[in-house]
C-alpha cells in the first residue's frame, strides 16, 4: 500500500479544481446544445434530420480546432490555451442574442460553432493539463474523476434547457426570446471565469506520459523511437473516440423526440428524463473510476461496456415500452467512461508527441456531428429504429479495449 501513487499532490490542488471546473463548465454547453434540436424542430418549423446540423456545428467545431489548438498549446503553454477557449466559449454564447433576434437556423449554427471552437480548444488542453498535474499512474483517475464533473454538467444542461426553453405554457415558449437571454447569462459567467483564471498561476508543468508504471503494467524502453502514426494504441484510439462521440451525438440528439414520439411525453418531460439519463452518466463514471482503481484495468472496463451498450441499443429499438425506455436511458450508464478511458490509454507512452496525439484524439469528437444526420434520415421515419446505428460503434470501441495489449504491446496486463 506504501508503493499507491498519490492523486495529486497538494501544489496542484487548486489548478486541478479550476480545470476540473473547465470540464464542468463544457458539460454543460454540450448537452445543453440537445435541447436545441427539439426546440428548433418546433419554432423554426425544421426537420429531425436538419436539426443535426445543431451537432454539426457543435462537434464539427473540434475537427477544424482540434489541430490549431495543440499548436497554440504547444507554442503558448496551458494556461494560454485555457483563455483562448473561454473567450472563445464566451463570444460564441454572446453571439445568440443577435441569431435569436433574426431568427436565422444559420445565423444559430453560426454561433453554435464559435462556441465549440472554445470546447474544442479547451478540451484539447483540458485532458494533457489534468494528466500533468501528478504522477501518471493516477492520469487515468484524475481525467475520470474530472470527466464525473464534466458529467455533472451534463446533469444540468438538459434540464436548464428544459426548464427556460421547453417548457410548454411560458410566456415564450414558441419563440427564441428564452434562448436569448439563457446564452446572454452563459457568456456573462464565462467571461467571469476566464478573468478568475488569468490570476491562477500556472507552474511549470512536466510531460507525464514519457514514461508509464501503471499499478497494471510494465513499460520497456524501446531502442528506437516510434513515430505517432506508428503507435497502434493512439491510432485506434483515434478512431474509437470518433466511433464514440458518433455514438454519443446521436443518441443524445434523438433522445426527447424518443421520449416524445415512442412514449408519448412532453417535449419537457423528455427534457427532464434526459437530464435522468445523464445522472446516470455521472453514476456510471463514479462506479467506473472505482472499478478502474481497485478491481478491472481500464481496457477491460471498456469493452464490457461497450459490449452492454449493444444489448441497451438492441432493446431500445424493439419499441418494449418502459423497458425500452430505461434501456435508453441506461446507455449513459455503460456510455459514462468511455471517452477519458479512450482519451488516456491512446496518450499511454506517448512523450513529445503527448499535445499532438491530444489534438487528433479531440478531432474525433467531429463522429457527434457526422452520426446524427444518419439518425435523422430514419428517424425522420421511425426514431427507434435509428438506434440500431449506434450498435456499429459500439463494436468498434469493444474492439479497441479487448484488443488494447496487443495494440500497445509495451504494457502486459494483469
């Protein structure tokens, strides 16, 4: 027990708590940006499958920011790269009050992907920022340990959005006046966060993924050097987090319209079941980074619930009432670690690449923008139907975790 690597060390207690509040704040402009879907569908009279370009413009934001993000990191250092994206988070929510005033689908997306550009450009910082901050035995507990806040603000999203946009009989409840005011206040916070944090001070930071003594692996050095694209663990990682964002922004996007269309709520209270379903997330993360602590390696973790969102697909789209429906809200459940568990085991023994490789894993994230179109084609005929798609992803991420040693094979699993 002596031999427990710490989880931090208490000179970095307050930087982990401001860039966990980073996950948090992002949470919530995600989830936040699903109850859009519905409530454009109704006041700006748009098809399910046009709605998507509401993930478009969120998840589409991370591909094109993704890359000149981890340079600008590279180039200016964390705490830098953290102001970038919560000016760029700010701007983009300031940007709804003109959008809801011309009453513009475009004028919306337009916003929408300002905003993410900030996401995107803090995530790419967040995760390698988070991972520094001790020893790298413990990077994977401190990035879930965040991601349980990041999903704590998924909590809130759905159901702030819910409440002040969906809410059916309120003054304006077919209009965009709500919507207006909801990001004018977001910006406003953002804006607060982002002054707070230029007074952090930021200390130099070491590269914690040079070298890897994981409590459930042995790392070797090699004699000669692999580059990035070489490394088969980063690789797949990058393709599986691209699966799993598809898998999550489609699942999310279409989640009311389930609740609406198959058991026959208001656009409001599946609203609020989505919020139901993201408390589950944060329970799922909870429970997850305990198991990857003290029982199951991470990889092992994440196949077998990737292997359980399968059968919560399967029984989501067979239409069985409120057993489909729980199964539906389950997917966050089993959904909850896989993004930080991808995002760390593709960073493993990564070294100078470390920013780089953290760039093109965030790129991934463009899947939730890309998945959702394809839902919305079916689902624009049968909503539950289209949740036999996310069953393709799923089988992606199984294979990355149950193929995981043999693609880093410098890490022997116990």
């Amino acid at each position: 027990m002596s031999n427990q690597p710490k989880f931090t060390e208490r000179k970095y207690l307050v930087l982990l708590l401001f860039v966990t509040l980073l996950f948090f704040l992002w949470g919530i402009a995600i989830t936040l940006g699903d109850t859009l879907n519905k409530h454009f569908q109704t006041v700006l009279h748009i098809s399910k499958s046009r709605s998507a370009y509401v993930q478009l413009s969120l998840f589409g934001a991370y591909a094109v920011m993704g890359i000149p993000a981890g340079l600008f990191m590279k180039r200016f250092g964390y705490k830098t790269g953290v102001l970038l994206g919560l000016c760029l988070y700010a701007i983009g929510a300031f940007l709804f009050v003109p959008a809801s005033n011309a009453g513009s689908f475009n004028f919306f997306r337009f916003a929408l992907f300002i905003l993410a550009c900030g996401l995107a450009t803090l995530e790419t910082v967040a995760h390698p920022f988070i991972a520094s901050l001790g020893d790298q035995r413990t990077s994977d507990q401190r990035i879930n340990f965040s991601q349980f806040f990041n999903g704590l603000g998924g909590i809130i999203g759905p159901f702030v959005g819910s409440y002040f946009i969906l809410k059916a009989g309120q003054q304006h409840s077919n209009d965009l006046f709500a919507v207006k005011n909801l990001y004018l206040t977001i910006g406003v916070i953002i804006s607060c966060v982002a002054i707070l944090f230029s007074f952090v001070k930021v200390p130099p930071l070491s590269d914690p993924h040079i070298v890897s003594l994981d409590s459930y692996s042995v790392t070797h050095v090699e004699p000669i050097e692999k580059k990035l694209f070489q490394r088969k663990h980063f690789v797949f990682a990058a393709v599986a987090q691209l699966f799993n964002v598809a898998a999550q922004g489609g699942t999310w996007a279409y989640f009311i319209n389930y609740g609406h269309d198959i058991m026959g709520l208001t656009s409001e209270k599946a609203g609020y079941f989505f919020g139901l379903s993201m408390i589950m997330l944060v329970l799922g993360r909870f429970i997850g980074t305990l198991l990857i602590r003290y029982v199951v390696a991470p990889h092992k973790l994440l196949w077998i619930f990737a292997f359980c969102n399968v059968l919560m697909c399967l029984l989501v789209a067979q239409r069985l009432g409120t057993i489909s429906f729980i199964a539906l809200i389950m997917i966050n459940f089993f959904f909850s670690i896989m993004y930080p568990t991808i995002f760390s085991l593709g960073l493993k023994d990564l070294g100078r690449y470390t920013e780089r490789a953290s760039s093109f894993i965030v790129m991934g994230v463009v899947g939730g923008g890309l998945f959702p179109f394809l839902m919305g084609w079916v689902a624009d005929h049968d909503v539950a139907t289209a949740y036999y798609l996310p069953i393709i992803c799923y089988a992606v991420i199984f294979s990355f975790g149950y193929f995981y040693p043999r693609l880093n094979k410098k890490y022997f699993f116990k």
